[in-house]
C-alpha cells in the first residue's frame, strides 16, 4: 500500500516478481512430493483404507500450485484497494467452479467437485495474471521469465530423482521413503 501511495510502480512490480517467485520455490517442491506419492503421504497420515483417494490429492495439488503463482498479485491488487478486477475474476471462477462441479460430481463423487475447483481456477489464474500484469506494468514474458522459468530445472529433477528412487527402490510408503532418506 505504501509503494502505491507513493506511486512507486517500480517497488510494487520487484515485490511481486519476487514475492512470487520466493513462494514458488519454496511451495513447488514440496507440492511435487506430494503428487507422486499421494498414495503413501495418504496411507501414512489418516490410514491405508483412504489410499485409493490419492488422485485426488493429486488433482488437488495441482490446484495449489495454479493459485500459487497468482496469489501474490490478486492479494496486492486487493492491498492497493484495486478490488473491480478481483471481484470479476472471483465471481466468474466461482460460478464456473459450480458450473462443472454440478455437472460432473454425478460420476466423478468429489473428484468432480475438485475438478471444477482446478479447472475454474486454472482459467481464472491465468486472468489473474493477465489482471495483474496489466496494472504493475509487468509484460507476461518477464512475468513467467523471473517468476516460473528459473523453477523449471528444480521441478524437473525433483520429479525425475523421485520417480527414480520409487521405481529402483519399490517405495511405497512414507516410512520406507523416509528411511531411504535417512
């Protein structure tokens, strides 16, 4: 609020690009783990009979880390009393968050209504971005270059190096990874 009182444009784009490129780094990898192994993380954490809803934290995961990375900028945008293009996107990503689910919660039980939560709020992240962007002057390119790019090694080599030791080592479960960690 107070780079926007003082009309310093250029401190409110370095805090969101960095801000959200912090976030991003810290919550990514850990989201990751958790959609490969949601099966042994669900297992471990309230019982084995709740195992076969693992897609569903994978579905869900992916959820997070789509609002993740646009978080940052409808909270300022909301911080600096800019509230027309907040409430638009939200209203819009909540009735087609309704939309799907009503329409496919019939034969997806809570899997539809986690789908129409992730599919609303992959369309509405993206013009969260667009949002945000447009008002702290930031061009998309430089948006995804400072904040998603540099990600992308990490991500990569924490989903392949997973991948690997489950497959090498036949985890599956969180005891054994945690032992193998260890």
């Amino acid at each position: 609020s107070e780079f926007y009182a003082r009309d310093n444009r250029q401190a409110l784009r370095h805090l969101l690009l960095r801000s959200t490129k912090y976030s991003s780094a810290i919550i990514i990898p850990a989201l990751l783990l958790l959609m490969i192994f949601p099966r042994a993380i669900l297992e471990t954490w309230v019982g084995p009979e709740f195992g076969r809803l693992s897609w569903l934290v994978q579905l869900y995961s992916a959820h997070i880390i789509i609002t993740m990375l646009v978080g940052i900028s409808s909270t300022m945008l909301v911080g600096i009393n800019q509230l027309g293009p907040v409430l638009k996107i939200s209203l819009w990503a909540a009735a087609l968050n309704l939309m799907i689910s009503l329409l496919t919660v019939k034969w997806l039980g809570i899997g539809g209504l986690i789908l129409g939560t992730v599919l609303a709020y992959l369309i509405s992240s993206a013009m969260y971005v667009v949002a945000g962007n447009r008002f702290f002057g930031i061009a998309h390119r430089t948006f995804f270059a400072v904040t998603i790019r540099p990600l992308l090694p990490a991500a990569l080599v924490t989903v392949i190096v997973t991948a690997l030791i489950r497959a090498i080592f036949q985890i599956q479960n969180l005891p054994d990874l945690l032992g193998l960690m260890l």
